[in-house]
C-alpha cells in the first residue's frame, strides 16, 4: 500500500486514540478486510513506540548517571577472570600442597555465589537501624557493585570498595559489607585483618551474618 | 519497596505503581536502583556479557516498561513491579546474547533454587509481547535523516505534537510542516523497512 500524507495523518489519529467513533469503526473495519492498510498500520505503530522506547531510553540513562553515578561505582572496570591462568595457579596451590587455602577458597566462593542476603522487613515501628530509605538503597547499590568487583575483577580491587560501604552508618547492607570484606581479606591473604573483623562480627548480635563468622571462626 | 516502613509488601508495590503512573522522578529512581541491584550481578554471573552491555539492556527493558506504563499494557496486578521489569530485562538479555551470536539455554530464563523467588513472579508470556520492533533499526534509521527531519519525527511521533505546534516549533507554516512530516515520514519508514532484519 502507497502512504499517502492523508493515510498517515489517519494511522496517527487511530493510534493516538483522537479517531473515535463511526470513523474509527470504519478504519478498523477497513483494516480487517485490507492486508496492506493492516500491515501499515503495525509499521506505523512499530516506529511511533520505538522512537518512544529509544526517547525513554535516553531518560533512563540520565537516571542510571544520577543513581548509580551518585554512588561512585559504575564505572570501574568488570574483568572477567582468565581460565587459563586460573588453572595453572590452582595446579601449583596444590603441588605446594596448601589444601587448606584450597578449602578456604571453595567456602568463600559458596558465599560469593550465594549473593548478599536480602534485607529483613521491618515492622512498621521499628526504627533500630535508623538510616533512610535513600540511604539503604545507596548502600545496597554499593556493596552490588563492590561484589561485582570481587566476584569478576578481583579481591585487592574490591576491597576499597566493601571498606567504604563497611564504614557507613550501620544497616543490614553495611553489615553485609563487614561480612564480605572478612571474605575479600582472606582472598587476599590478610588472615590477621579478616579474623579481626570475623571476631567482631561474631560477637555482634543480630548481625546478619553472625552465624557464619562463628562457623568460619571455629 | 516504595514507600518502606509502614506499608504492607502489597500495598507498597502498588503505592510504587501510582506514583510511576504519576511520574514520580523518586519512585523511577528507587525502582531503578532495585532492579540494577538484582539483574545486572545476575546477568555477569550467568553470561559473558559486559557490565556496559549489561546496564544498556536493563535501560532499554525500564524503556519498554514506561512505554507499557503510559499505554496501558501494562496494569497493575498485585504483583511486585521490579519483577516485571526484571523479567523484561530477562527477555532483552537472552535476546542481546542471542543475536550476538552468544546464545544462552533456554533454560537460562527458567528459574533455578538459588534464584530470588520474586523476580519469577511474572510468566515470560506475560511480558514477551513487548513493543518496539526493530529498535537497532530504527535507530540506525533515525542517524540517517537530516537533523530537520530527526526533529520533526520526534515532535511527530514521541511527542504527538500537532501539525501547528510542529510548524511553530520549526518556524515554518503549518502547511509546510505538513509537506514535511509526511517526506519525512516516508524516508524514516524506507530506511527503517531497509534495515529491519525480518525483512
């Protein structure tokens, strides 16, 4: 079907709701009985919510600069870990015959497999955590990303980021973040620093990952 | 959870709706930020695909979500928001990985025990009837209009602006405007019908 201005003018009016009545029951009726006015009338929709989804797009992206952005971690880099290399360092971890690092290291991958747990729901009154709405999704955006960056990038460059979260104001997400930064300091090698702050965590009640300090403690 | 604190799982999934329908720029940005949370670690975990490539298709998916928003497709049915958008964002992974010749199992969009209970909420039937077309098309159609006609066709078809208001708006006369949109629209419907790859 040839799109003449006066077809387009009419495919707008019924997409855009303004044709109504015995005219739009006429153009429906037109359309079921004519393949090509039907046909016209998708590609017409396809474009008009396209070039509104690709508008939207544009919106979103300003809200990801403002939200993410505003938590300074969407830009650091994502590594993907290299096999290759990987395969050669876990033969020679067990030629040097450090089992125990190798337990270690499946246990910590469990927890990072396992992602944060989700924040408890509050009675209505309770207020012991006192932080605002904005600022536990702050948080809970931070540590995302900060495990995103220990899971694919390494620990050394995670660490600064769990350190920064772990050193807010106390929530479910901080205290999250205390849990994975032990994890991250055992990945790299710093026994002391994690077993400091797997004792601190394990000695904190209701700390959401009491539980498992203790264990990893024992 | 918008608001949080004083609202049933429910009633704040649906105070969260009304003030999206509302526009609220606060209830996009929390719903946002709920979403990346959970889709963007979800999606490096199970694939290849870069945090950048990531973070574009959750965008494209909140695209299609306001789109059906503001339409009408999508209504509210009790169950949580986020996870109808996750779901979309879902669809736009398995698609993206797909036609880059990454393809993931189908079973990929099957939910597995580690998986949050929420975020399947949804059937995939129910939003894989999403709108758009060819969006890669279509934009590579746009580029190619002069910035004239690139104009027009936002006041034309994002803004639904009238014929009047598009002439004011580019200064000239309605009548030419008229000319105008309807070349425009031609070549914007050529190109796009060129590079739409079902065609």
């Amino acid at each position: 079907m040839d799109l003449t201005n006066e077809l387009l003018t009419d495919i707008a009016r019924y997409l855009d709701g303004t044709m109504q009545g015995p005219e739009r029951d006429a153009f429906a009726g037109r359309m079921e009985s004519e393949d090509g006015l039907r046909l016209e009338v998708q590609l017409q929709q396809e474009i008009r919510e396209g070039m509104k989804i690709l508008a939207e797009k544009e919106r979103f992206k300003a809200i990801h600069a403002e939200v993410i952005g505003a938590t300074a971690i969407a830009a650091r880099p994502v590594r993907r870990l290299p096999w290759r290399p990987l395969a050669i360092a876990a033969s020679l971890a067990l030629l040097l015959g450090i089992g125990w690092w190798w337990w270690a290291g499946q246990a910590t991958d469990r927890y990072l497999a396992a992602g944060p747990k989700p924040e408890p729901v509050l009675l209505p009154d309770d207020e012991r955590l006192g932080a605002s709405p904005e600022r536990h999704t702050a948080d809970s955006l931070a540590l995302a990303a900060a495990l995103t960056t220990l899971r694919h990038t390494g620990a050394e460059s995670a660490i600064p980021a769990l350190e920064k979260v772990a050193s807010q104001p106390l929530n479910h997400w901080t205290a999250s973040a205390e849990w994975y930064l032990a994890i991250a300091y055992r990945k790299e090698g710093r026994k002391e620093d994690a077993r400091r702050l797997l004792e601190r965590i394990a000695a904190t009640e209701g700390h959401p990952y009491q539980a498992e300090a203790a264990k990893e403690l024992r | 959870m918008y608001p949080s604190g004083h609202l049933s799982s429910s009633q704040a999934d649906e105070a969260l709706y009304q003030a999206l329908v509302s526009d609220e720029k606060k209830a996009w940005n929390t719903l946002y930020a709920d979403v990346y949370r959970r889709f963007i670690p979800y999606a490096l975990q199970r694939s290849t695909v870069s945090e950048d490539d990531a973070g574009d298709i959750l965008q494209e998916a909140f695209a299609v979500f306001s789109v059906n928003l503001r339409n009408g497709r999508y209504q509210f049915v009790g169950k949580p928001v986020g996870a109808y958008v996750f779901r979309l964002c879902q669809l736009k992974w398995y698609t993206f990985m797909r036609d880059t010749d990454k393809p993931l199992p189908l079973d990929s969009l099957r939910k597995t025990g580690e998986d949050d209970d929420e975020d399947f909420e949804w059937d995939l039937a129910d939003v894989a009837n999403t709108p758009g077309g060819d969006l890669n098309a279509l934009e590579k159609a746009m580029l190619e209009l002069q910035d004239g006609c690139r104009k027009l066709m936002q006041f034309f078809y994002v803004e639904e602006k009238s014929l009047a208001e598009c002439g004011a708006l580019l200064g000239i006369q309605e009548g030419s405007a008229k000319v105008k949109r309807f070349r425009c629209a031609q070549q914007l419907r050529d190109l796009y019908f060129r590079y739409r790859k079902d065609d």
